[in-house]
C-alpha cells in the first residue's frame, strides 16, 4: 500500500517543480498553489469532521462527568454517573438484553449466511445463482423500520400468517409481542432477516476467492461434501469469518430500529437494549449526562471485541 | 501408468456426476425454501396493501395481488401527509448524497494524488471514526444543533451528515486505482492542480461517486434513529417516521393503509435494487476484503 501511495505522489510533485526553468513567477505561484491546495480539498470533509463527529467524540466523554438537563447549567459530578449507571437495574437488563441478543442473532447470522452462501457458490445454472443473490440481499434495501411495520403484523397472535401457519402444523398460537421471551424472539429473527444478506454477500466473496485448485487436490485426497468444506473451505474461509463476524458483532450491539418499532423495549424491560436506554435517558428523561455515561460504556464494549477478535484471530485465522 | 490414469478419468466423473445431480436438486429446494422466507414477507405486505382495508387480517393469507383494490393507496394520502414525507426524505437524502459525493471526492482525491505534511495520520483519523458508533455521538450533534438554531429542521438531518469517513475512503481507493502520470501529462499541457483534478479525474472517477451516492441514498433513505431525534413537528418527519407513527395512530384496523404507505416507500428503494444493485454490493463490500 506504501508503494502504491508513493509512487502517484512522487511523479505527481515532479512536474510542479519542472517549470521553475521557464521563468520565476510561475514556479513561485505553483509552490504556493500546491501547498494550500491539499487542504482546500481536504477542508469540507475535515472541518465537517471536526464539528459533527471528533468534537461530539470529545464532548461526550466529558459530557459522562456532568449532571445536565439543558435548562438549568451543568455540574460536575466526577463518575456518580457511572455509578448510578451501573447500578440502574434497567440499564444492567438492558446491556444484558444487548448479549444475548448479539450472541444469538450473529450465531444465527452468520451460520446462516455461510451455509446458503457454500450452496449457492457451488454448481448451479448461472441464472438461478443471480437469483438467489438478488433475493438474499433484497432486505438490505429495505428501512428497519418499515420491516418492523409489517413484521409487527405478521408476529400478531391472533391474526398474524406465522402462527396460521404454525397452527397448519399443528402448534398452538405463540403470544409473540406479548411475552418475554417471544419479544426476543422476534426481535432476533426480524434482525437476522434483514441482515444476514450482507454476511452471505461478504461469504460469496471470500468463497470465490478460493481457488479451485484447492478442491481439486482435496477430493483426489478422498474429501467429499460435508468433509471438504470442513477441512477446506472453514480455514480458508477464516478471514472473511473474521471480518464477517467482527462486523456483524459491531451492528448488532448498536441495535436500536427494530426493538424500538416491534416493541418498544417490552414487555416490561425485556426486548430494551444499550442504545434504547441511551436514547431514553437522553431524549425523554433529558439526563443527558447518563445518557454519555452508557455510550461511552457501550463505545468502550465494542472496542475491547473488537480488539479481542483480532487477537484471537491471530490465533485462528489461516491466511494463504 | 496409462492405465492408471485412464481409469481415474473414466471412472471418477461418472461417480461424482450421478451424486452432483441429486445434491444440487437438494441445494436448490433449500435454496428456494429460503427465498420464500425472504421474499414472502414482503409479498404479503405489498398484496395486502391491495386489498380493501376490512380484509387486512385475511386467512389464509394471500402472497399474490388478484383482483387488486388501491382503497388503501387513496387512503393513504387522506390520512397521511405522505406527500410531504416524500418531499422531505427526497430533499435530506438528495442533498446528503451529492454533498457526500462532492465532499468524498475532493478529500478522497487529496488523499491519493496530493502530497502534504501529516497525510498518513489524518488519514488513520479519518479510518479511527468509523468505529465510533452515532449513537454515543448523538447527544453532543443534538446540543449542537439545539446551539446553532437548528434543531427540528431538514437542516440538522443533512448537515452532519455529508462529512464521510467511508465515502472519503471509497473515493481514495478509487482515486488511488488510477494513474499518476495522468497528473503529470495534464501538467505538461499546462492545466492547474485543479484543472487536472476537475477535468481528468473526477470524470473517471464517476463509477466510485455513482458508488458513494448510492450507499449515501440507501442509508439515509431508510434512516430512523436520527429523524426521531431531530424533527418533532410532523412536518419535518421522514418516511420511516411518519409511517411508525402512523401504525402508531390507527388500530389494527386498517393495516393495508400502513402496508400502502410502506409499500410506496420502498419504491425509490427499488429503483436503486434494479439500476445499482451491483454498485450497491460492490459499496457494502468495499474495504472488507484482504
């Protein structure tokens, strides 16, 4: 990458300094151009940057510090919210929820995406292939929030099409947006419907990018079907599991559309996550200061995973 | 040695054809079962949508539109200001994507082809944003906004917005791919750091705009979190807002008029699925690979 940089750059400043033959004025006049250049093109992105989101990076960490609810002027409180946070049993549910549900629906996600995108890789007529892709990736087109609409119906105990056609196979009625449990349940498939067409497009890639050759060698060894993927396609197949599962793991923990739509974090606390509490204490309880408290929490969660995976990567991951 | 060799490519095909014609007969029914799953949702949402509203919670369920009935639609527009909603999510999203692209370009652009003090660190800051989640940057954006005047305006939903990490990095890789002699000849014909950037790379660089644009449309088209926060007057929401309050505001009642709504909502969507769908996946994509 150094190389390819380096390269553009290093033709790129000879011409500025060439004319300095032809005569002093234009030279003076590029030299001058070509150091404030850069940062005009740079300045939009950078400044815009700066404001919208170093800044606020900055302002909420020390916002974590102050009680604040915008009327009245703010007081410093050292780490009471963090304390208050911490011990807030709506928040501890919460974070809790968040787990669960990010281990789950990536589990889900991911195995999911692996095994359809192994199908669909294999030999297939090329027209159905397209199709399948198409499809696959069809929800990620679509708003979380309009999913959620219409999963909303469709979860409905009484009226909904999945328990009529639970009730076709003879399972009772499940009381999915009234329980606990069935609230959960919901939340996580109607995510990873939606989402685990970009795993599956993220695991036809890395597929693709195995050679052929490989299998070959492999099923001349006597690998077939289930053992060839396992001993073939699983470790090299592990980079693009790591990257997969890394993002996979970031979005889920920021989950905050679909709970929100479906269920409003109900029944009681059992479908709320980190972000629906960051909203809420921020946006309807107007403690702003607790509110900063959890994101940074929540910010300090995602880099310790995703600091972890790549260490365990380090480990797993066999790179060709 | 011959013989060898003859009876492991007579035999061998043989075997592994007859046991491919059944597997991929099973791989296909797995597939198309999944693809029932994926796509039955939302034809049921758009063949409900067609049907009259006292008929929302029919059983058993009707996946395909017969004898479609736009009560719904009509519907829809008496008691839903879509009209507005589109006018507003087209404007945030429209501006957001050609601010996104023209911001993107010239930064990314600097990143390839300029050379200036500390551009490899400000480039790692650049990439160090992206892993920090909106929703831990929100509440300072907020107050920000709240500060300037700005807050429940279309205004405090674009803004912030154009400045793009991903999108400036897009644009490097893409600008990186093409060559730096084109700099240097450019030069030679006399044209102004400007000129060469205005006149022969961004031409080129049209597929990774095309690319950024339409990961900017598709993102912020469906966006929920930050219209929720930023506009509370009615006419100031998004589609996906007004459409939430609308299943919020009507009973289960009428369904297929908050089915019509979602349904007209996801056509722009669509449009980008049938026109850019390998632009789209080509984005998503980008900077995952090795």
């Amino acid at each position: 990458m150094s190389t390819a940089t380096s390269t553009p750059t290093g033709t790129g400043s000879e011409p500025g300094r060439k004319p300095a033959h032809k005569g002093g004025t234009t030279s003076k006049r590029g030299r001058v151009q070509q150091r404030w250049l850069p940062w005009a093109f740079l300045a939009p992105t950078i400044v815009g940057m700066g404001i919208f989101t170093l800044l606020p990076i900055v302002a909420s960490i020390a916002l974590a510090f102050f009680r604040w609810d915008i009327i009245s002027a703010p007081t410093f409180v050292g780490f009471d919210n963090f304390a208050e946070v911490v011990q807030d049993p709506t928040v501890r549910v919460s974070f809790l929820n968040t787990i669960v549900f990010v281990v789950v629906a990536v589990a889900l996600q991911l195995g999911l995406a692996l095994g359809l995108a192994i199908m669909v890789q294999e030999k297939l007529p090329a027209w159905l292939r397209v199709f399948f892709r198409s499809a696959f990736f069809f929800p990620l087109i679509l708003s979380a929030a309009s999913v959620s609409i219409f999963m909303r119906y469709l979860f409905n105990e009484q009226f909904g099409v999945v328990n009529w056609m639970l009730s076709l196979v003879g399972i009772p009625a499940v009381p999915w947006l009234t329980t606990p449990g069935g609230s959960a349940a919901v939340v996580i498939l109607v995510y990873v419907w939606q989402n685990f067409g970009f795993s599956f497009l993220l695991f036809i890639g890395g597929l693709a990018s195995i050679p052929v050759e490989t299998y070959e060698a492999a099923s001349i060894d006597g690998a077939t079907g289930f053992r060839k993927h396992f001993y073939v396609t699983l470790p090299l197949l592990s980079p693009t599991t790591l990257v997969a599962s890394v993002m996979a793991i970031i979005n889920a923990l920021q989950v905050f559309d679909q709970p929100y739509v479906l269920t409003r974090g109900g029944p009681g606390d059992s479908t709320r996550t980190a972000v629906m509490v960051i909203f809420e204490s921020a946006f309807q309880r107007l403690e702003f200061g607790q509110a900063s408290a959890i994101g940074v929490i929540l910010t300090l969660i995602i880099m310790a995973i995703t600091a972890a995976q790549f260490r365990l990567s380090k480990r797993f991951v066999f790179y060709q | 040695m011959t013989t060898i060799q003859e009876r492991v490519t007579t035999t061998a095909p043989i075997v592994t054809r007859k046991k491919r014609d059944w597997s991929v007969a099973v791989r296909v029914a797995v597939l198309l079962i999944a693809s029932v799953f994926v796509l039955g949702p939302v034809l049921w949402t758009l063949s409900t949508s067609l049907r009259p509203p006292s008929e929302s919670f029919k059983l058993p369920p009707a996946f395909l539109p017969l004898n479609p009935d736009l009560t719904s639609y009509t519907q829809v527009f008496k008691q839903l200001n879509i009209v507005a909603l589109v006018v507003n999510s087209a404007l945030v999203t429209g501006l957001i994507a050609v601010g996104q692209m023209l911001t993107a370009a010239l930064a990314g652009y600097a990143f390839a082809h300029l050379r200036f003090k500390g551009r490899g660190a400000l480039f790692s800051i650049v990439l160090a944003t992206m892993m920090v989640p909106a929703q831990v940057t929100i509440v300072p954006v907020f107050m920000l906004i709240r500060g300037v005047g700005l807050s429940d305006t279309l205004l405090a939903l674009i803004i912030p917005a154009i400045p793009t990490a991903f999108g400036t990095f897009l644009m490097r890789q893409y600008f990186m791919g093409l060559p730096g002699e084109l700099a240097e000849a450019a030069a030679i014909d006399g044209a102004s750091p400007w000129r060469t950037f205005r006149s022969v790379y961004a031409p080129l660089a049209m597929p990774g705009l095309a690319i950024v644009g339409i990961l900017a449309f598709n993102f912020h088209w469906n966006e929920f979190f930050r219209p929720l926060i930023m506009t509370i007057s009615e006419q100031n929401f998004t589609l996906p807002l007004g459409l939430v309050s609308l299943q919020g505001n009507l009973g289960t009642g009428s369904i297929s008029v908050v089915l019509a709504g979602v349904v007209l909502s996801m056509i722009p969507a669509l449009v980008v699925f049938m026109f850019g769908q390998r632009a789209l996946q080509d984005g998503l994509t980008a900077g995952t690979g090795k």
